[in-house]
C-alpha cells in the first residue's frame, strides 16, 4: 500500500511551539546523545514524536467524549525511536501528556496486519495534519508496514488495550494489572 503525502507542505504550526523551549531542547540533546544523529534531523524527528503525541491526545479526548471518535494510528520507527527515549523524560513527558490528552499517553508496542498493510499509517497521516502542525514527510513517507515491535512482543492474548485501562488512562483499581502501592 503506498500512502500518499500529496497534502504535506511546509505550512502548519512549527512542532517545536507545543512544549517549551527548555523543555524541547532536552528531548533533542537526549536522542543526540542517543543516536549520534545531526541536530536538524534530532530537532525534525523529536517535533514529529511531539505532533504524533498531539494528534494520539486529541483522539484520546475526542473518545471520551464519544467513544466512536477513536481511530488507531501508529508512529514510524524515527518517530518511535524519539517517543521511546522521551518517555526516559519523565519531567517532560508526563506534562506533555496531560497537556495533550488530559491523561498518561501509554506505549503500547505491537505488530499487528493492520500496521503491516499500511491502513494504519494511512489513518494516521490525516490526524497528523488535523493537529494543525507542520508534517514532515521524511518522518511519514516509505514507512508503511513498519514498527518497531516484533510481532511476538504484542501477546496481550487478543485483548484490546483499551479494556485493560479505565476512562483515564489508569489500570483499573482492581484486576489483575492493578498497582497496590
């Protein structure tokens, strides 16, 4: 499946201005120091995990609303790799997250043939869009089919993730995954 990017362009709102600077600047010296990348691309791909993570919040509040609203999109494996180390920012990530979704954006890895056949990405690049924030089409384009989970690192036994959590985003109080401090 190709996903075509014909729409991407150099307009929309610069990734950077959704989080503070001082907060932006950790996350890009945190996948440098990583990856060894560039800083423009370090700068690029970490703005791009930021508009993934803000389109994933507003599906996740529009859901709440009416739980028709919600649509599954996927991140690339450059945007992936920058989600995964900004989760290790736990002063950075938390915030960012209630800003965007008003609840923990939880990383669910999984392969599944939705993501192989491409529909995921192609469901994904419009709610990039819709957030308003500039689409880098290096980060989005010839990534179809891929993820950065081995299929068998996804057995959650067929269970959709969102029975294992509540409304919030939280492991239910009782259950097997609860956490009894």
């Amino acid at each position: 499946m190709t996903v075509a990017l014909d729409s991407v362009t150099e307009t929309g709102r610069d990734p950077r201005e959704l989080i503070p600077a001082e907060a932006f600047n950790l996350l890009v010296e945190d996948f440098r120091k990583a990856t060894h990348a560039s800083h423009d691309y370090t700068r690029r791909v970490v703005g791009q995990s930021l508009v993934f993570l803000k389109a994933v919040g507003d599906i996740r509040q529009a859901e709440r609303e009416d739980p028709r609203n919600y649509v599954r999109i996927v991140p690339t494996p450059p945007v992936d790799e920058a989600w995964h180390l900004s989760l290790q920012r736990t002063e950075v990530y938390v915030p960012t997250s209630l800003a965007f979704c008003g609840s923990f954006i939880h990383h669910r890895p999984i392969m599944d043939d939705d993501i192989r056949s491409g529909a995921a990405l192609a469901r994904t690049i419009p709610q990039l869009h819709a957030t308003g924030c500039f689409v880098d089409p290096e980060f989005w384009e010839g990534e179809v089919g891929t993820s950065c989970c081995p299929p068998e690192c996804n057995d959650q036994s067929g269970r959709d993730w969102r029975t294992l959590v509540d409304r919030s985003g939280f492991l239910p109080v009782d259950g097997p995954l609860a956490i009894r401090i």
